[in-house]
C-alpha cells in the first residue's frame, strides 16, 4: 500500500469543513477516504464507534464532527453544545487510540480563547483568562478535545494533532435564519432584502466588534498541510506534541465592514441599520497565524472572492430547495 492508498477517515464529512477536507484530499491524490453519516455511525454512541474502528482500522483520523452554531443557537442549546462534542471527540480519540491509528488531527474553535484575549491572540493566551458567556459551553468542549489529544500524546506517545480554526464559511455552510453563523446569516438576510425590495437590513449589536474569516477549503489545506508534516517537524513548533496551531487569513474586519461587503456581492440597495439591543459577543476576534506561516502555509482566497463564492453556493442551494 502507498502513501496514498492508506485509510484515511474523516469524521463529519458532511458538514462544510468535513466536506471541504474531503475534497482537499481528494485533490492530492488519496484514494481511501472513509466515511460515515450520522445515521450509519453515531459519534456520540460509544459502541458503535468502537465497532466502526475495530472494522475499518483507519491510520489517519481527521475530527470534523461537531454541533455548531452562532450566538443565538449557542444561547439556546448550552448543554446540546458541550455534550455531544465532549461525546464525539472522547470516544473518537479513544478509540483511535485503541485500534493503534498513527496520525490524528482535532479540529477545535478560537472561541477557546479568553474574551478579552490580547490580539492577535497567540497559541499560548489558552486557559489565561474567562470565555466569551454566549458560547462558554461550546468553547469548554473544544478545550477539552485539545487536552484529550495532549493528554494521550503525552501518556501513549500518540500523534494527536490540533488546529484551531478561525470563522469559516463557504461551500456547505449553514443559512439557517436563526442558527447559523454571521457571515452566513448575512448572506441569506441580505439575499432576502433584495428579493423582497425590503429598504433595510438590521444586523445584531453595534457593528463595532471585529472578526476574522477564513474561506472553507484554505482551512482544509491547511489541515492536510499539517498532517502530512513529520511528527519531528510538528513537535519542532508546538510544545512537546501537546500543543496546537492557529488558522487563519491573519486579518479582520468590524461587523459594520463585513456587513456592507456581503451587501455588495449581493447587489442589495438598501440601508443597513443596527439593533444594538442585541448582544455582540466578544469585541475583537484575530488569530495570531505566524506558527502556521512558519510550517509553510498561507491562505489563498480572499474575502470578497470567497463571499461570491459562498453567495453561489447559498443561491445552489435556495434552487434546490
């Protein structure tokens, strides 16, 4: 068996990272791509997933399960949010461990660090100070998936990998009205606006805090990129095999900013007005990605061109519907 034809399973491959790594090692060449939907193997369900790796004994294992969502749907279903990712990423490292697989990578959230986080917020700011309130659950959970990998790094002499994400979208995002994530939630409102020649739009809070985004498939490279790095290499810059790495684009804008771009792509003619009786989370959101531009990667779409790509995709998709 080549490099190349080894079991590789993605955990989540519906989802928009899970899909996006899927097709990023597709594009490299890798021929066994294993994976499962909820109704074939429940990640939450300890027995099922210890009889899903004693079959298929994958040698690499890529941890993009997990119930996500933005500030209302994380407000609304705490405990939802920390179970089911403390279940899926405890028994999926287990049992990887278990079955003996070589390389693993976790994929978490920057929501893992404090609230007022100095910024760019460094690997390091981890466990310094209190998360944000709106999505503490969620952020306790991914905390926890990174200790679980250190943990076993540091007891089995594992390869357990972690990568924290910035804010994602792109291909296979959520547009859910009430649920999904900023950028998405965007799209769709302002979509709507200019269907219905609505004259405004009303965004949640201030529009003052800032964020950052990262088109879908630079993430997936960037996991793919990590993985394929020699365990030497890895350890060389993180912290004994028991830290993890930041991805990002390394830049950010204010809500207000992001707001009137999406309402370019869109080619909505309204105004956009403020609600700010609603909460606006934490104020400032920006990665500190150097460790990764050390190991030799860098993103690749930029922001307006990923909007239009993503407005493509939610218009695909409101058709098919």
């Amino acid at each position: 068996m080549n490099e190349f034809q080894k079991p590789i399973f993605v955990a989540g491959h519906r989802g928009m990272v899970g899909s996006a790594i899927v097709r990023g090692l597709a594009s490299r060449g890798y021929t066994n791509i294993i994976t499962r939907s909820r109704a074939e193997l429940d990640l939450t369900d300890q027995a099922q997933v210890r009889a899903f790796f004693a079959k298929e004994k994958p040698q690499e294992v890529y941890v993009a399960a997990a119930l996500v969502g933005g500030i209302h749907a994380n407000n609304t279903y705490p405990a939802e949010f920390i179970y089911s990712n403390l279940m899926v990423e405890a028994n999926v490292v287990h049992e990887s461990w278990r079955t003996g697989v070589a390389k693993l990578l976790f994929l978490g959230s920057s929501c893992i660090y404090p609230r007022l986080a100095t910024q760019p917020m460094s690997e390091d700011v981890l466990l310094t100070g209190k998360l944000e309130p709106t999505n503490e659950p969620y952020a306790i959970a991914k905390i926890a998936g990174i200790k679980l990998c250190e943990s076993y790094n540091r007891q089995y002499g594992c390869d357990y990998r972690s990568v924290m994400p910035t804010n994602l979208y792109g291909p296979g995002d959520n547009y859910h009205p009430e649920n999904s994530h900023v950028l998405p939630a965007m799209i769709r409102r302002f979509h709507e606006a200019k269907m219905s020649d609505a004259p405004s739009v009303v965004i949640w809070g201030t529009g003052t805090p800032k964020r950052e985004f990262l088109y879908v498939d630079d993430l997936a490279s960037a996991c793919v990129h990590i993985m394929d790095l020699p365990r030497e290499v890895y350890a060389a810059h993180t912290e004994v095999m028991s830290s993890h790495i930041n991805i990002g684009s390394g830049e950010d804008q204010s809500i207000a900013e992001l707001a009137q771009l999406v309402s370019d792509v869109v080619g909505y003619q309204g105004s956009i007005q403020y609600d700010t009786s609603k909460p606006d989370g934490t104020p400032r959101k920006l990665l500190d990605i150097s460790r990764i531009r050390q190991l030799g990667w860098m993103p690749r779409v930029p922001l307006r061109e990923g909007i239009a790509k993503a407005y493509e995709d939610f218009r695909s998709e409101e058709l098919v519907a």
